[in-house]
C-alpha cells in the first residue's frame, strides 16, 4: 500500500509557498569545525560570522580531546533515561560545575536548552499560577509557556519588551494568582540588547513573584568572567531559577541546563517529562561541556578578547556608514530596512567569502529586515578588517552605504 498521496502534496503547496514568501531555507553544509574560518561544501573556506560558537571552544583542544575522553570511557552514549541507569558520573560533574559557574545551588541538565525551559515550565507551574513573559522571548520560552497552558490551564500574559510599567501592571493585575512567574531572556538573540535585570527582580520581589532568566546568548559572553547576566549586573546568586545552553558558548555541542535551588533540580528530577522520558545528555558531550566551563574558569581572558572583538567590530562597521541596534553584545544586528535587501545583502556577502545569515519578516517587524552578526573570541582583527571591507563592498552595491 503507497503512503498518502494527499498528505504529501499537501506539504509540498506549502513549501511552494515558503519559496513564493522567500522565507524558504536552505541548509549550508560545513566540512571542518566550528572555529573563525570554515570549510563550506561547494564554496571552499569561508569567514563565518553567524556563529553561538562565542568563545571559540568548538574546536578548542582541551574541549576536543575531552569529548574524545568522555567517548572512550562512557562510550557512545547513555543508553537510559536518567532515573534508570542512564545517569554517569559525568553529569553530576558537569551539574556541580554549571551551578557554581552560574552561582546557584545546584543545576539539572537536559538534551538541549529548548527541552530545558520546555521541561521546566510545564513541571513546576500549577493551575491557579500565572505567567508571564517578555514580548521578544525566544520560542522555546513561549512555547513551554502555551504547553504548560494547555496542560495545567494556567494563565499567561505577555508584557511590552522591557516595558517596567507593563510588567508591574500585569503582575498587579494577577494577584489573584497562587504563583506569578516571570520569564524573560538575558540577552535577546534578535536583538543583541539586554534584559534590565535590577529592575526586573526588584519588581518580581515587589509581587512576590518568581524570576526565571534563559542566559542562553549570556552565559560565556556577559560579566567579567562569563558567568551570565547576573553577574554583568553584580547580582550573581540573587536571580531564582536560570535556564542556558551548553550550544554556544560552552563549547557548542548540544544540551541545556537549568539552574536554581536543589529542592527545585530535586523536583525536575522527579518529574519533568522530558528528564522521564528521553535518554539523558550523551556523556562525550556532557564531558565536553565540562571541559569548557573548567577552561573559562582558567582563562577569563577569553571572555574579554570576545568583548574586545564586539567593540572593534562595532565602531568600525559604524565608521563604514551602517547603523547597527545599539549594545554591547556580539549579536549586532544591522537594520537594511526590507526583507529582499537583507536576504540580498547575506547572498552577496557569502560571495565575497563571509558567511553571515539574513532575517526579515515576520522573524522581525516590517521593515527592520537585518543581517545578524555574531562575533567570536576566535575572530583576529584581520578577519574582522576583511568582514568590515566585504560589507563595504556589498553595500555600495545595494545603495546602503
């Protein structure tokens, strides 16, 4: 018997129309590592700036060979769910070190960080809670808010980006409610700016409400030592519960974590659906992932030639005529105002050798289409010059600069 004719066509008109919409993707294929430069199938070596990979340690050796270590040791992977023989010594390791690094009492790590906050949210919220979250929030966060809507029939609200006086309305709004719960991200991943954290827990601890932080574009890259937004604010240890990615800065492999108190890790572990129900984190890869919180420990150096990068890149992509969002995050999204440009603008760039990714609506509003640079530690300032000058020359092309 043939599979469903109808079912097929049916997702092939709507591919069609993702093409007809231009917002169809198509995937680039690499042949090397992670790391400034890479090997792309069918274009050779290209400079990447569209990269999580913050610190570099995609391709860092102490990281590799820890993988290496962690396979040999573990093998290829867990074999279990956490609760029945899928937990090694490993992630206990990898556990005690998130939480440290991020200065909580303990950690609970996940496959990655969208089963994290998905996890999260639909374990500990209740119905007669109320949550609310950031209108700029990334879709893990609002998707683990509507799957714990539909689960718990809690209530939900969205507040005005960083917008205090709608936050606190809403929160006054719901006093009714049994729990409030605040979710906002760290840094916001379109738009390179930062989460008013000072303002945002002293307001959750005006309403006795809870706040959750996702650090995933924070952690590795914000504070003096990479330790996330909090401690950018002087406030490590203060905010309640923080969710984050071991997919970017920390080594760029795969999994998420989730970081609070133990009775709060204690009881994910007995009930979130996704530490229940799926394998656990691979070892070679939470040994990865420890090695590169062990190598930030050891070299905070590394978190400043990051932030060195992000502001040489920055003055000088202004000083060539572009106007990038304000900030002082390696995510620097230059506004080319419509969608065709920023596509436009991306394909031309990978021409020229520089691999940078186009965003336009509805990702973004209308007519704040953007290319989205992401700087790294691994960048020298030549890549950085020969970036700026094929920006240069593909602007004139398309009439921006």
């Amino acid at each position: 018997m043939p599979p469903n004719a109808s079912f097929t066509a049916g997702l092939e008109a709507r591919l069609q129309q993702l093409r007809d919409d231009k917002v169809y993707k198509r995937l680039n294929y690499l042949d090397s590592p992670q790391a400034a430069r890479v090997t792309m199938e069918g274009r050779g070596e290209v400079l990447i700036l569209s990269s999580n990979n913050y610190l570099g340690l995609a391709a860092e050796p102490a990281v590799v060979e820890a993988g290496h270590e962690g396979l040999r040791r573990y093998g290829a992977g867990t074999g279990s769910v956490r609760f029945i023989c899928g937990t090694f010594t490993v992630h206990r390791e990898l556990e005690t070190a998130l939480a440290r690094f991020v200065g909580t009492e303990a950690s609970m790590s996940y496959v990655s960080a969208w089963n994290a906050n998905e996890g999260l949210t639909a374990t500990v919220v209740e119905e007669g809670d109320f949550v609310l979250s950031d209108a700029l929030n990334h879709a893990s966060i609002i998707d683990s808010i509507r799957l714990a809507k539909s689960i718990t029939k809690c209530q939900t609200a969205v507040y005005k980006h960083a917008d205090l006086d709608d936050l606190r309305a809403k929160l006054g709004a719901a006093r009714g409610a049994t729990r409030r719960i605040v979710w906002s991200d760290g840094v916001f991943s379109m738009e390179g700016s930062i989460a008013p954290l000072p303002d945002l827990l002293q307001i959750c601890r005006e309403h006795d409400a809870v706040l959750v932080i996702d650090d995933s574009h924070a952690t590795g890259v914000l504070g003096r030592t990479g330790r996330g937004t909090a401690e950018h604010f002087g406030m490590l240890g203060e905010v309640d519960i923080i969710t984050s990615t071991l997919g970017k800065a920390l080594g760029g492999a795969a999994g998420g974590f989730v970081a609070g108190s133990g009775a709060l890790c204690d009881y994910l572990t007995q009930r979130s659906r996704p530490q229940l129900f799926s394998n656990a984190l691979p070892p070679t890869v939470a040994a990865s992932a420890l090695a590169s919180v062990e190598f930030i420990e050891a070299h905070p150096e590394r978190v400043e030639t990051l932030r060195d990068n992000t502001r040489y890149f920055r003055e000088h992509i202004i000083e060539a005529g572009f106007a990038p969002l304000a900030g002082e995050t390696p995510i620097i999204p230059i506004i080319v105002g419509e969608t065709a440009t920023a596509i436009r603008m991306s394909d031309l760039l990978l021409q020229e050798g520089v691999f940078v990714t186009g965003f336009g609506f509805p990702v973004v509003p209308q007519g704040q289409a953007r290319v989205r640079c992401q700087l790294s530690a691994a960048h020298s300032r030549d890549d950085l010059d020969e970036a700026v000058a094929a920006f240069v020359r593909v602007g004139r092309t398309l009439g921006i600069v």
